[in-house]
C-alpha cells in the first residue's frame, strides 16, 4: 500500500517520499523529488514551482 505519495512540484511525478531522491522545505511544505536534477531547480527558483501542488 502506498497512498503516501507526493507530488513533485518540477516535474509532475508521483513520488513516494520513502523513495524520493531528495526532498526540500519551502514556506513550511516538504516538497519531494524524483531526481537530484529536478531538486536543483526547485532550489534555484521555489517560488517558480511551489504553487503546482
Ligand atoms: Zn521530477
């Protein structure tokens, strides 16, 4: 069963936070991530994505 499952506000993928590569806190949400490459775009501009979820 995985119904924990989070967004990845870069790329738009379903990512279970028990596997996601990395995740990151902005404005008190934990965002996660499939790849470190989606990671470093999120942190070079947050605001630019935060909003999907
Ligand atoms: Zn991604």
């Amino acid at each position: 069963m995985t119904d924990n499952v989070e967004i990845d506000p870069v790329c738009g993928m379903e990512v279970d936070p028990a596997e996601a590569v990395g995740h990151s806190e902005y404005e008190d949400h934990v965002y996660y991530f499939c790849s470190k490459q989606c990671q470093e775009r999120f942190d070079l501009g947050p605001a630019d994505f935060a909003d999907v979820a």
